[in-house]
C-alpha cells in the first residue's frame, strides 16, 4: 500500500485539528497523522515545516504544499480536491 500523500501534524483533542480531519475525510484522502507535542515550545517538527510551530499544519507530498491554519488549510483541500478543482477529484 502507498504511503499517504498528506501528513497532517495535529494535537489530540484540538478542534481545529478536527475540522481538517473531517474535510479529508469527506474527500477520502489517505492521511498520516503526526501528534505533536502539548507544548507550544516542544513543536520543533511542525517549527522546521511551516516556520511556525502552530497546528493544524499539513505537508501535501502530492502537491508540494506546506501549510498551517485550520481555515487555510480547509480552503486549500477544497480547491485542491473538492468538486471545484481543476481536474476534480
């Protein structure tokens, strides 16, 4: 089996996380989740991938797109994979 082309870093309980979650999984898009550490100070791997070190961030492998922030990344995965993008998924 591939390896998913989405690697969402995400802490547990986080709502915002859960709002991503569920916008991949309305578009059925394999996933790996990557908890990260509580403390903001400790999030080193998220800090090394988006240049700021809050959750929910995303790594598209498909697409080459790095990103944080629930909105953006929703926005993202809707025009990237949602009815309205190019070539539709």
């Amino acid at each position: 089996m591939p390896e998913p082309q989405i690697t969402l870093y995400r802490l547990q309980a986080c709502p915002y996380c859960e709002r991503v979650v569920r916008k991949l999984k309305q578009y059925d898009l394999d996933y790996e989740s990557r908890f990260v550490e509580p403390m903001h100070a400790d999030r080193n791997a998220v800090a090394r991938l988006t240049g700021k070190r809050s959750v929910p961030a995303i790594r598209d492998e498909h697409t080459g797109v790095t990103m944080s922030e629930s909105g953006n990344i929703v926005e993202y995965l809707d025009n990237t994979y949602g009815d309205g993008a190019a070539g539709g998924a």
